[in-house]
C-alpha cells in the first residue's frame, strides 16, 4: 500500500499529528458499495463531480468496476474510462478527524470529495478537470486481484472542515485507460474517516486497513516543502517555499522547530527515467534560490554552498543503501561521488519518507573539481578541459551531443552518442563543440586502431588508466546492470586527459534486477555487450591496463573493500537510520511486495540487508578469483629498519609528501607508480629524520612509498590527488 498525507503547510504543528489509535475506524465507502457510473460516452456536463449532479439518469451496480478480472462485479464494456459517484451522509463533520482515501486501480485516476480534488496519480496535472477520453500517462497495474494493497491518500481534518457537509457528500473518482485496445481497466474506491465517537456510524473499515502514526520528529534533518498547491511535475519546475530543520548531528529535530538550515524559495521538479514511471516515491532536483527566482548559493545539512541539488528518494531499492554504499565505497577509493545525507520529507503536509540529499553532478571546486569553461575560453590552452560527457538515455526534451565514429570501428560495436551535461550545451561556443568532438574521435580512434599500445600515439595518450580502473572495479563490483551504458559519465580537465566519472545511479545493482538473470547472480562479468561501451573490453587488451586494474582492487580488498570493511558499512548505515526506516516503509507499504525490478524480496528490512550483505560478499569472493595479479611492492629486507613510526603527511596527497621520524639506516627514499615504476628517487642522508617530497608533477593514482636502506627495503600505500 502506498501512503499520502494532504494537510496544509500551515498546519504542520503539533496538533496536526493526533494519535490516529483513540479514534472510532469506519468506511462511509467501501469499493463492493453500489455506485451510479458512466464510461463518459457521451461526456457528461462538467459538474459531474459535485454533490449537486443529477446522476439518476447513469447506471448503476456494486463496485469494482472492470473488465472481470478477479475483483470486478460490475463488468464493463471496453472503454477509455469510467466515472462512478458514491452519495453518503455525514451528521456531525466535527467529529471526523481524520480520513484515508484508498483506491486500487487500472491505469490512472483522479478522485474528488464534493467536487474538489483530493487524489490523482498517473493523469496529466497540467489538466485540471480531464474529460473522459483523456489516456493516462502510462500502465498501471491494479494490485488487490494479486493479492496486493491499494494506494492510500490521507486527509487531515483541517481540510476535511473546508469540504465536507452536514448531510449529503458525495465521492466521485474517475479511472482513465491507457489507450482504447488496453486488456484491462479497474476502479475499486474506498473512504475511510476516523471519528471521534464511541461507535461507528459507517460499515467496517476494511480488514486490511490500518491507520499510520503521524509524523512529528526524527533524529535526521527534517526538510518541508510547500508548494501552494501546485503539482511538482517533470517539467516544467515551479517555484516553492522550503525549511530545513537540522540541529546537529545526535539531536532531535522536530516538524516545530524554526527553520535553521534553509528558509526560503525553491525551484523543484521530479526527476529520473525509469523510477519517474514505475514508483509512487519521486525523486526531485531542487535549485535554491532567492525571492527573484537567480540562484542562490546555500549549504544544505552541512554541504558545501551550492545552488543544485538531488533529493533521491530510495524506493524500487528497499535496502535503502545502494547509492549511498556505493559512493562511500568510490570516496575510499579517492574518486569523487557526490556526497550524502539522509533525512526526512514533508511536501505539503504529506509525508514522503526517507531520502537523500546529493550533490548535483557539475564543474564546482567542492564538486566535481575541474576549470571552468566558460564560451570565451578558445584560446590554445583555455579550450583543452572543463567537459563533462555522459552516456545516457535520453531526456524527452531532448539531449543535445554527438555520434563519435572511430577509424577503425571496433568490431562488433555500433558508435557511441555523447550527451554535452556541463557546462549546458546552450554555453559552448562552437570552437568548443568542434575541440570536443575531434578529441573524443582521435581518442576513441587510438583506443581502436591497430597501434593502440604505442607509447606516443597510442590510447594512454588520451586516457587515464587509474580512473577507469577505478570506473570498473565499482561497475562489475555492484554489477550494475547500467554500467558501460547509463548514467555513465566522463570528464575532461584543461591539459588533461578523458578520466572516468562521477558515479552515479546504483539503485539497479547489487542483484537487484529481475529482467536480465545474469544481473542478479555473483559470478561472471557486466562489462561485455554489443549494447555497452566498447572503451572496457579493449583496455583489457592491454596487460599495463590489467596491471593497474589488478593490483588497485586487490590494494583496495586489504583495507576499504575488505568483506568485514563492507559489512561494518552497511551496518553503520541500518544503525544510523534507525527508526526512520520503520516510518519510510510505514509510509510505503512495500516490504514483502514486488516493485519493479525486485528479483529478490524480502518480508521485512532485515531480509533486504542480509541479501545485500550477503551477494556483495559473494561477488567480491568471485572477483577475488579473477583479479589475481598482485601490487608489485618491493621486497621486505630481513634486518630493515622499522617505518612503522614514520608520519606521512598528508595521505592523500597533492603537490607534496611531509616524512617525519624516518629512522637511521635509510639511504634513499622512491616512490614508485602502480607498475613498479621509479617515478621519484631521494638521497637521505644519514642524520636526517625528515624530508619533503615534491609530487606536484605526478599524476593522479595509487603509488607507494619505498625506503630503501643498505640491504633492506620497506614500503606504504599513498593515493595522489588531481
């Protein structure tokens, strides 16, 4: 069952979360209750969802409405639509203090309490009052018939008092196909008031029915929205009033509280590609702005000052964890992902459960640090880097970008289409459009030629291998059904090379897939497939590549990627969400049930944690077994003096090393790349204790830090940053 809250923003105190448990439950509606309908045909007068419509001219029969199959009593005809209205009484509108729309339903449906809209999902918004021919937005498969729950929508009894009469109301609920040749079409509408009282004055709520404790505090940032009524839809974005409640970390915010993260205006539209469709949860991008509408630098739960922002909202995903998990993973490594932060969302009175605040993908120095390109940036210099591609779906709007067609073509490959991302493709000059497209075809051209281990000429001339050693190692890791495909980024700095990244979008991976077997199992490889990125499966022709891509993962496995590193992760995340996570499943009632693209489902939260835990354990065991090429360190000498109180400042790395207390005996000090080359050699002499290496002119990467003494040899781990 899914859960809506309509309450005013006004009225989000603590009155407006009454303990539903000391009310009187009953249902003035039940979905078996004769209505009077209409298949629209010919489309009724306007008013037919007010309390004063004539209906005795519709026809009449118990609900559900359909075409039979399984929970339909009153079979209809093939049709775009129908429209039903059930009458019933109310003598004392004070007493009802709260109420819950449900409705299971085959595609889409508005629903209205004496003629004022109180639900609708899977119908165009921008339609205030839709006529029967209208189609729903897309499929929409009833539930009940399969042993699911219905959708639920709940009213607050402020609004209540501004719609409901003493006397005659009237619910009426129109049910839309998706097109005239659909095999099915249900409405099966219930309302349910919770009533100060000492009896029911209504037939008996239904049994699976259980009224939802209100929300009012948590122990993340609380963050409320209101839209003034408007519907948040794809696009267009409109504009909106936000708080963000957040007292620290291990504190209680309350839904009382004065705002004092953020008060202000918003600019908020859903997001996503599949998830748009498939999931009643959204996801939003969120632009903070001033009262004029410009963009308005902020920090949000303790983010950098930014304007952009993702609240992801995690659904089809019912461990909660696989973005989030996997972006700690990748910062481990010293790749940026965007960072994280749970808390909970209030949208117009209706609480919308757990979600996470992430960092829009863009050139920022706090984000994704790389020059800014800006249109006047042609010059020889200025117009080599600041790009950031993807490869992607694309968006209904559009995705401006180009088709790169490397000679030679590599076999068995078509070519692939580069979405511009940042800057928009509305800020490049031409200049820019032409650098970009000539670098990616010599790239991908010296990827794909003959001579493509050539030193000079060849592909690492173009390419960064660590990056897109790291891109791997978390692609076939997670075993991202998307990866080498979707939600695939790259990016070009000035006088750079193409590095792999930002990740992004892993809500799919880690087994949690049911269309593709192969997704779902922990053996075997993501990378290969005539619909995938090529770039992956030629690297892997070249053994230098292998190297890099063997030893960082098996580096990785003894510390950051470790089985028992991965699991302490997942359980600091479960501990850290604590009670939030029985409210979110509380609010979406979907443990247990299937939600597109679950393979694996499990009865409660603990299940879907055991599940990750355990597949990602399983997978890293596999591909243990099949990276086994280990880091090349030096060998340890028997007498070697003891590093173990050397300081190494700092680690990471930038533009240099500090070494402190390195002890007597050490002759020399290298620092050797990830294939064991020397890339830096320092005498020590013999009473010194410290040095200062300078490292500004190496590139990014694993390295390691060798101390050399007369017959001996000692080594640590350091990680270089851009």
């Amino acid at each position: 069952m899914t859960r809506s809250f309509i309450l005013f923003f006004t009225l989000l105190s603590a009155s407006a979360y009454g303990q539903p448990n000391s009310l009187v439950w009953g249902s003035p509606v039940l979905a078996s209750d004769n209505f009077n309908y209409s298949l629209g045909v010919p489309e009724p007068p306007s008013n037919w969802r007010n309390p004063s419509f004539n209906d005795a001219s519709w026809l009449s029969g118990p609900g559900g409405f359909g075409y039979g199959d399984g929970d339909d009593q009153t079979i209809l005809q093939n049709s775009l639509s129908v429209l039903v209205r059930n009458e019933f009484q109310v003598s004392n509108k004070d007493s009802v203090a709260q109420a819950y729309f449900h409705v299971d339903y085959d595609d889409g449906f508005i629903a209205y309490l004496n003629g004022i809209e109180i639900a609708r999902n899977n119908v165009d918004v921008t339609l205030n009052f839709p006529v029967a021919a209208t189609l729903a937005d897309a499929n929409h498969e009833a539930s009940m018939y399969q042993g699911g729950l219905p959708e639920e929508y709940i009213i607050n009894k402020s609004q209540l008092q501004s719609i409901l009469v003493n006397g005659k109301n009237v619910l009426a609920v129109q049910v839309h196909n998706v097109s005239s040749t659909s095999s099915d079409l249900s409405c099966l509408p219930f309302l349910t008031f919770g009533i100060n009282a000492s009896s029911n004055p209504y037939s008996s709520a239904p049994a699976w029915f259980t009224p939802s404790a209100l929300f009012s505090e948590s122990h993340l940032p609380i963050v409320i929205v209101n839209t003034g009524g408007q519907a948040i839809i794809d696009d267009p974005e409109i504009v909106a009033d936000m708080s963000v409640i957040y007292n620290g970390p291990n504190n209680i915010n309350y839904t009382t509280d004065n705002p004092n993260n953020y008060l202000g205006k918003i600019n908020i539209e859903t997001r996503g590609e599949s998830s748009l469709f498939f999931y009643d949860k959204k996801s939003y991008k969120v632009e903070t702005v001033d009262a004029a509408g410009a963009n308005l630098n902020v920090s949000l739960m303790g983010f950098p000052k930014e304007n952009d922002w993702i609240f992801y909202g995690p659904y089809g995903d019912k461990s909660l964890l696989r973005n989030v998990l996997t972006f700690e993973l990748a910062q481990s490594m010293n790749s940026y992902a965007s960072k994280t932060q749970f808390f909970e969302l209030v949208i117009d009175g209706d609480y919308k459960g757990l979600y996470l605040l992430m960092e829009k993908i863009k050139q920022d120095k706090n984000r994704l640090d790389i020059a800014k390109l800006n249109p006047q940036d042609t010059s020889a210099e200025e117009i080599t880097g600041g790009y950031i591609l993807r490869l992607d779906k694309e968006e209904p709007t559009g995705s401006p970008g180009f088709f790169s067609y490397p000679n030679p073509a590599f076999p068995n490959y078509g070519s692939n289409y580069f979405q511009f991302y940042d800057p928009d493709f509305d800020d490049f000059s031409p200049p820019q459009v032409d650098y970009i497209k000539n670098y990616m075809y010599e790239a991908e051209s010296a990827l794909s030629g003959t001579d493509f281990l050539n030193t000079s000429n060849g592909y690492k001339k173009y390419f960064d291998l660590p990056s897109f050693a790291d891109y791997q190692i978390i692609n076939e890791l997670t075993k991202n059904v998307d990866g080498y495909r979707y939600s695939t980024y790259f990016h070009k700095d000035k006088n750079d090379v193409i590095k792999a990244g930002p990740f992004w979008d892993f809500n799919l991976a880690y087994g949690n897939v049911d269309y593709w077997d192969h997704a779902y199992t922990t053996d075997g490889w993501i990378y290969p497939g005539l619909d995938r990125l090529w770039w992956t499966e030629r690297m892997l022709e070249d053994y230098e590549y292998v190297k890099t891509l063997h030893c960082q993962w098996n580096s990785l496995r003894q510390n950051e990627f470790s089985n028992a590193s991965i699991i302490q992760k997942i359980d600091s995340l479960v501990d850290y969400l604590g009670p939030a996570i029985d409210r979110n499943f509380e609010r979406w009632k979907i443990l247990g049930a299937y939600v597109w693209p679950n393979k694996f489902i499990g009865a409660d939260h603990d299940e879907e944690v055991r599940f990750l835990k355990t597949w990602m354990t399983d997978r890293a065991d596999w591909l243990d077994n099949e990276w086994t090429i280990p880091c090349p360190l030096p060998p340890v000498g028997v007498n070697a003096p003891s590093i173990a109180d050397v300081t190494i400042y700092p680690n990471p790395f930038a533009d240099y090393l500090l070494l402190e207390n390195i002890p007597q005996g050490i002759t020399s000090i290298q620092l050797n790349d990830a294939l064991g080359q020397v890339v830096l050699d320092e005498h020590i002499n013999k009473v010194e204790t410290h040095q200062i290496l300078n490292t500004k002119q190496l590139t990014q990467g694993l390295y390691f830090l060798t101390f050399l003494g007369e017959s001996s040899k000692n080594s640590a781990r350091v990680v270089k940053l851009k």
